[in-house]
C-alpha cells in the first residue's frame, strides 16, 4: 500500500526502528539508575611534627659601658628554624658568669628584666622583635680596672613558650 511518497512497508521499518532505539535507550537509562547502598567504616591516621628552638639575636650595640652607668635596654629578634611560625612568649636575660672575661666577676654586671612578646615568630632569620632586657654595670666601690677594655660581656637569653 502506497500513502503519498511512502509505502506502509517503509513506514513500518522506519517505525520498528524508531521503536527499537528508544526502547534500548530507556532500557540503558533503567540500567543507570539501578544501585544498591551500603555503609561501611574505616580508619587513618595523621602524624604531627616536632619543632627546633629559636634562636634569640640581640641586635642592641652596647660599647663603653662604666662602672654606676644608667642601665641599658637590650633588644632583638629571632632566628626560627621550624616550617612554620612559632608563638614566643617571654624573653628573659642572664649574665653568663661561667664566661666572662678574665678579671671580672659576677658582681660587677646585672642583667634584669624580660621582654613579654606572646607573639607568633614567622619562619626565617632576623624576624619578629623583642625589647626589654637591661644590663647595667655596676658601681661596686671596688677597684673594677679588671674589667675595663672588655669585648664581650656575655649574656644568656632564655625564650619560654606562650601559654
């Protein structure tokens, strides 16, 4: 049978076609959304690191200290080693007596006082600040020539953590 330029057995063929291409396409999307679901548990883990002290840098210059002077403010900054910032809390000085130069003593000098910082460090050389360390040398009514000319007075800085 004939229908215009078409025959019905043209018409059926092209409609089986049809037919059989969307029957797959929504036999394949059926497919696509069949899932099952399931929970389930498990474990890791994660390691933390370790921190290197920094190292504390006076930056002050003292020269021609004498006996019964005004004390002097010291000040500086840090060197820190670690990958990231570190939080300082304090920094405290300390006359190093174990190494001062021949002809002076311990009593001759005082270093006092703290610098409170309670600041991150960031990584890196010379970096954050800290002030507030004195040294004073002191008028001890005795002949004191043993100390004259000296180099190096040295001072020990102790840095504590922030709480």
């Amino acid at each position: 049978m004939k229908f215009g330029k078409f025959s019905l057995k043209a018409i059926s063929t092209k409609g089986a076609i049809f037919g059989l291409s969307a029957g797959v396409a929504l036999g394949l999307s059926g497919a696509a959304l069949a899932y099952w679901t399931q929970s389930g548990s498990g474990t890791g883990s994660a390691q933390t690191g370790t921190t290197t002290a920094v190292t504390v840098n006076q930056t002050t210059v003292v020269t021609g200290m004498y006996p019964g002077e005004p004390a002097v403010t010291l000040a500086g900054n840090f060197t820190n080693p670690n990958p990231g910032s570190v939080k300082v809390g304090t920094v405290t000085g300390a006359l190093d007596t174990a190494n001062l130069p021949a002809g002076c003593v311990a009593g001759d000098f005082t270093v006092a006082g703290s610098a409170v910082i309670n600041a991150e460090i960031p990584t890196g050389t010379n970096v954050g600040t800290w002030s507030g360390v004195t040294i004073h040398m002191n008028d001890t009514a005795i002949n004191q020539d043993g100390c004259k000319a000296q180099t190096t007075i040295p001072i020990l800085y102790t840095v504590t953590a922030a709480a």
